[in-house]
C-alpha cells in the first residue's frame, strides 16, 4: 500500500524540478517561438483574406462580364430579329411587285392578243367577202352565159353554196 501512495504523489523534489524545467520551457518558447509563429500565421491570414477578396472581385466581374454579355447577345437576338422582319417585308414587297408586274404583263399579252385576234377576223371577213363576190362574179357569169331554167338555177345555188362552205 506505501508503494501505491508512493506512486499516487510523486516526489516533491521531482515535481518542482519538472515544474521549473516547464515553466523555462514555456518562457523560452514565449521569448523566442511566440513571435515568429504569430507572425507566420499572422502574414498566412493577410495572404488568405487577399486571395478571398482578390477571389470576389474576380467574382464579381465576372458576373458583370456575364451580365454585360447577356446584354450584347439580347442586344444581337433583337438585331436579328428585326433584320429577319425586314427582310419579311421586303420579301413580301418584291413579291407584289413580281406579282404585278406578271398580271401587268398578262393583261398586256391578253390585250395584244385580242387585238391580233380582231385584226385576223377582220382580215378573214373581208377575204370571205372578197370570196364571195369573185363567186358571184363568177355565178353572174356563169348564169349570163347560159340561160338559166329552175332546175339550173337551183344546181348554180346549190353548187355555190357547198363552196362557199
């Protein structure tokens, strides 16, 4: 049992020549450690904090970059869209005109056609009468010759009547 209370409570000798040993320890790191570490630590926290706010104002350009770029490609989708509707209109422009121009055309072609039709019926009517009268001359030459009976006057008529056809 001594030698557990021995060993519960340590030598007084040992234990403030540990406390000494300690205490030296801790002034001699205090004195010539405490400085430089703190202001390792102290120039790591200024790195740090630097890299953070360099790191949110890279941030927030970028953010202003994208904004700005959002912009100029909403800027360019409406520049886009409104040349697409030019072009639409313009389109639709020269579509009317070519129409109107084909119908301005047509109407042209329709109208020089009936006058080149109206010009051969008039042509053919007076060479059908230009016909018609050597015919008669001729009939009235035919009939002057020779005495006509009914019978023969019938066949001159029926006769100038299938040429005429």
């Amino acid at each position: 049992m001594e030698n557990l209370i021995i060993n519960l409570f340590p030598d007084p000798l040992n234990l403030g020549l540990q406390l000494f040993v300690t205490l030296v320890l801790f002034i001699g790191i205090k004195k010539y450690l405490w400085k430089p570490m703190t202001d390792l630590i102290e120039s790591r926290k200024e790195i740090i904090v630097s890299e953070l706010d360099d790191a949110k104002k890279s941030n927030e350009q970028a953010q202003f970059f994208k904004a700005q770029a959002e912009s100029d490609l909403n800027g360019a989708r409406g520049e886009a869209r409104e040349f697409v509707e030019t072009a639409k209109r313009n389109a639709e422009k020269v579509k009317v005109e070519i129409i109107e121009e084909a119908r301005t055309e047509a109407d042209r072609l329709k109208a020089q056609a009936d006058l080149d039709i109206a010009q051969d019926k008039a042509e053919a009517r007076e060479e059908i009468k230009k016909e018609i009268v050597n015919v008669a001359f001729e009939l009235a030459n035919k009939v002057v010759e020779k005495e006509i009976n009914d019978e023969d006057h019938q066949k001159l008529v029926s006769d100038f009547i299938s040429e005429v056809h």
